[in-house]
C-alpha cells in the first residue's frame, strides 16, 4: 500500500510541474521582446517570410538568401504570423507547441515502458529541465531537431521491443523533420545514439529485418528532397555551403571564417559537457545521485526491459560525444539529448527510488523563468533589444517620409521592430551626416560617437535613448535643402 501511494503522489508531482512550468511558459511568451541575436534573427527571418510569401528559402535580409539552417523553423513562426498577427507571442508560441508534442513523446514512451505513474514524472521532470522549457519557447531551430530525434528515437524503441510498421515509418518520418529543421545533424545524432547501442550484444544483427527499409526511405526522400532541390534551383550554391560550410567547416574549423551571416563561436573543446551540466538544472545532479546510490533490495525484481536504459544513455550522450572536440558551439545543442534524460531519471527512480520530496526541485524552474521574463521585459539584465527605441521612432510624426539609419551596426530586433525598414551604413558620422539628402533616423551608440562631436542643434534633434544607443532625427544641410528649392524654381520656370 506505501509503494502504491508513493508512486501516485510521484504522478500527481510530475503532472503539477508539467503543467505549471507550461502554464508560466505560455504566460510569458508575450511579455519580453525578441533578444539579440538569435530570437531576432530568426524572427525577423519568419517576418520577411510572412511578408513576401516566400515560403521556400529564408532570407537574411530582403534579396539576401539565409543558407544556414533549413525552412522549417522559418515556417512555424511565420505560421504564428498569419494566425496571430506579427508579434512576440505569435513567433514564439508555435515552437511551444513543438514542445509539447516532445512532452507527448516521452510521455507515451514512458508509458509503454514503466508505466503511466512514471509518464507523469518523466514529463515533468523534461518540463522542469531549464534549457528545454526555455528553449522550446523560443525562436530556435533546436526545439524542431528535438522533435526529430526524439520522434526517431522512441520509435525504434518501441519497435524494437514490439515491431510495428507504424513505429518503423515513424522513426523515418522523424529523420525526414530533422532533414527540415536542421539538417544531416539529426541524421548524424541518431545514428551515433544506435550505433553505440547496437554494436554490444550482436543486437545489429536485427537490422536488416527491423525497419521497412524501402518504404521508409522513399517516405523520407518525399518528405526531404523536393524542398533541397527546389531551394538548390532557387537560389544555387546552398547545397555546397550548408552541407560542406555548416556541416563540415563549422564543425571542424573553431571560429569558421566562411560563416556568411554571423561570427562564429570558438569554446574551449569540452565545454559542452560543461553546457550539458547547466542546461540539465536542476536534474543533472539527481541523475549522477541516482547511478552512484545502490539499489533498494525491494525493488531489485522491478521489470525494466533489457537494454533499455543503455539505450537512453546512448541517446543523452550522443551531442556530447559529437560536440566534445568542436569549439563552434552553443549550449542549445544538448537539447536533443534532454528528452532521455528525463525517461533516465524515471528509469532509475523505478529501480532506486529517491523520496518524492526530491522531485519538488523543480518547481524551482517555472519560478526562474517568471522572474527572468520580468526582468527581460523591464530591461533589467543588461540584455535589451531594440523594441523600446523603435516604439518611440514609430510613434513620431516624422518617420514616415523619413529614412531609418543605423550606423555602423543593425541589431536583428531593429530590423524586426521597424518592420524591415531599418538600413546600415557603414561610414564615418560626419560623412553620413554631410550627404544626407532627406530627413532622417539615425542610431548609433553611444560609445561609438566620435570624441569630441557634438551635434548640429540646428538640424537635429535627439528623440530617445536606451541604455546602449541614441536615436537622434536629422534634416538635410542647408545647403542641400537650398540646392533642391533652387532646382524645383528652375524647374518650374522652364514649363513656364
């Protein structure tokens, strides 16, 4: 009788974190702009979709093909744009959805395996880990590739425990999202997770009769390459830069230099295990609890199919072991190794189980992210986008026959908070400001005034500040205004 209420009090603790942290989640989508640079990269690619109905390449900037990542985290926030309209909550919300399903997931993978009570717990726990609910609730092409993997991942699983057709086309079906989000990565992840795990045991020897090998692949093939080759004939180069440069140079190459739309990221090697031990909080440390902890004898006969938690091991570890010796990198890329994580940790809990108590750690999680929210949205943390600034420039009666100028540096928030109006030009202040030719915006920072400047009172006008630019409204020099009165008098004397 203890075993069976401690085990429902461990469900209805898994089903209070998991919809909590989802409840804040949602909550807060709306509240705080999309930061650089990341968010509002790629939500200003999803705009520009939006906007031109280009539903085939993304586009950097107008004209400009974005080569690096497939469609598909371009097409859920663009998806939010028709439905909801051009805002935060619409660019962020479909991939809180993605999410979702990835709850689903391991929820229903937990379910076949240990039963319904761990489901619970297991979805809780993935809720409550801080890179996945903040992740999947953000403008990224990782929540996607989580889908993927995990999709594949538990469908062979499942198959392999009971085959199934319907589980063997799934796992293909996950590869073809994961060629959509991400690209060959997901390809490459699932297949070192199986490759670590087949190889013991001879169980690779059950392959060639496992999967529908000639019905999945024409199903990934259909689902997969109409978009590379259609993109391919759209804009030419793409297959070489992303297959070669991002798959390959970016991988191999610390601080890529090829990198078309950003600087690349150069970390010590091994930091991603360092990326794995923060994105994991607060589990990390329950998990390694549990495997160093001996076995209740009570529970020494709980069933838990053979393999099975070698094959999470295989799954968690897998970005890990490819990323260990990259240097480009970023903590988002444990992502697809969270999900086994959490089936672990009910894995574990079945054969060692901790006191329920434990599992309340992650109510630490939906407060954090309340209170970042709060601060993102107030400007609190040192981090600020350019929604504030741009709010000011839209509501002055100037703008709209005025240009939008930011000198030397356009941030991705500026060019979706003006709604792609926002333009660079890299010159000299002085330079700029002797050829203006009509009224404008310009925005620069602050630090980057040249010493010793002062601007001309007569023509400009400083609108508003944050903590990091000015936007300051210029007229043409007199001179030019002159020049145009005295060619528009010519102008008109001539039809006379």
């Amino acid at each position: 009788m203890g075993y069976k209420h401690s085990v429902s009090t461990l469900a209805r603790t898994g089903g209070y974190l998991l919809f909590g942290s989802l409840i804040v989640r949602l909550m807060t989508l709306g509240i705080y702009p999309l930061m650089d640079t990341t968010e509002a990269r790629y939500g200003e690619m999803a705009r520009i979709m939006y906007e031109t109905g280009n539903w085939i390449t993304p586009m950097f900037d107008y004209n400009v093909p974005f080569w690096g990542k497939p469609p598909l985290f371009a097409w859920l926030s663009a998806m939010g744009f028709e439905v909801l309209g051009v805002n935060e909550f619409a660019a962020r919300v479909p991939h809180l959805m993605v999410g979702v399903l990835i709850l689903y997931l391991v929820w229903y993978a937990a379910k076949r395996t240990l039963g319904e009570s761990m489901a619970w717990l297991a979805t809780g726990v993935l809720a409550t880990t801080t890179a996945f609910i903040v992740i999947v609730g953000a403008v990224m092409t990782d929540t996607a590739l989580t889908l993927a993997v995990s999709l594949s991942m538990v469908s062979f699983w499942l198959n392999w425990q009971n085959k199934s057709s319907w589980h063997g086309y799934l796992f293909f079906t996950g590869l073809a999202i994961g060629m959509l989000a991400k690209g060959p990565l997901a390809l490459v992840l699932v297949g070192i997770s199986l490759t670590m795990w087949l190889l013991p045991d001879h169980r690779w020897k059950r392959i060639p009769n496992l999967l529908p090998w000639k019905g999945g692949i024409i199903l990934f093939l259909s689902l997969t390459l109409p978009w590379y080759l259609i993109a391919e004939w759209k804009t030419p180069g793409f297959l070489n830069y992303f297959i070669v440069g991002e798959h390959i140079m970016r991988f191999v190459v610390s601080g890529w230099e090829g990198d078309l739309y950003g600087t690349a990221h150069n970390e010590v090697r091994g930091t991603i295990w360092l990326f794995w031990l923060l994105a994991a909080f607060p589990w990390a440390p329950v998990l390694l609890y549990q495997v160093c902890r001996k076995s209740n004898p009570a529970t020494l006969n709980t069933i838990i199919p053979d393999g099975y938690i070698g094959y999470l091991w295989c799954w968690m570890l897998a970005p890990m072991l490819l990323f260990t010796f990259a240097g480009n990198i970023l903590p988002s890329y444990v992502l697809p190794g969270l999900p086994a994580l959490a089936l672990l940790v009910c894995a574990y809990q079945k054969q060692k189980p901790l006191a329920t108590c434990v599992y309340r750690l992650g109510e630490i999680t939906p407060i954090m992210i309340a209170i970042i929210a709060i601060l993102l949205a107030f400007n609190l943390v040192g981090k600020e986008a350019e929604k504030g600034l741009l709010a000011t420039w839209k509501n002055d009666p100037s703008n709209v026959a005025s240009d939008l100028v930011y000198i030397n540096q356009r941030p991705f928030s500026a060019q979706f908070y003006s709604q792609g109006k926002a333009e660079q030009k890299n010159l000299p202040l002085e330079a700029i400001l002797n050829e203006q030719q009509r009224s404008s915006y310009y925005v620069i920072e602050k630090n980057k005034v040249p010493e010793g400047f002062i601007w001309d009172k007569q023509r400009c006008d400083l609108i508003s500040e944050n903590q990091k630019r000015q936007l300051v409204h210029c007229n043409p020099p007199s001179s030019y205004v002159q020049a145009v009165s005295r060619s528009r008098s010519e102008a008109e004397q001539e039809e006379l």
